[in-house]
C-alpha cells in the first residue's frame, strides 16, 4: 500500500505499525516526533498504530543546538 512520508510516497505491506515503518527506515523513534494525518503519536504507541492505505506520516527529528 501507498503512504506518504514527509512528502514522499512510499509503499509499505499492509499492517504495518509505526514502528515498523521506523525500523525500515532505521530511525530511533526516541528521538522523533511522528505525526499521523495530523494527530501526533505518542511514541508509547508505535507499535500499535497501524498504518492506513493514504496516510500521511511526517516525522520531525530532534535537532541540538547551542
């Protein structure tokens, strides 16, 4: 199935959760905030969050600074 991600169309298998899709990118979710057709997942909830056929994911990395 077609979702996409940060503005990219990407295919993942049907039933995917969030954190698979992390885990397929090898991003660490600890240092993320994943947004879901505009509601933000709790990071305690990627692996129970599946994703849908059209949803829109943006994820946004922590950056430091100084």
């Amino acid at each position: 199935m077609i979702i996409l991600v940060n503005g990219e169309n990407r295919d993942v298998e049907s039933g995917t959760s969030i954190q698979g899709l992390l885990d397929s990118l090898d991003l660490d979710g600890s240092v993320l905030v994943v947004q879901k057709n505009d509601d933000i997942i709790e990071q305690a909830d990627y692996g129970q969050v599946q994703l849908d056929e059209n949803d829109q994911i943006e994820l946004v990395q922590f950056v430091g600074g100084g």
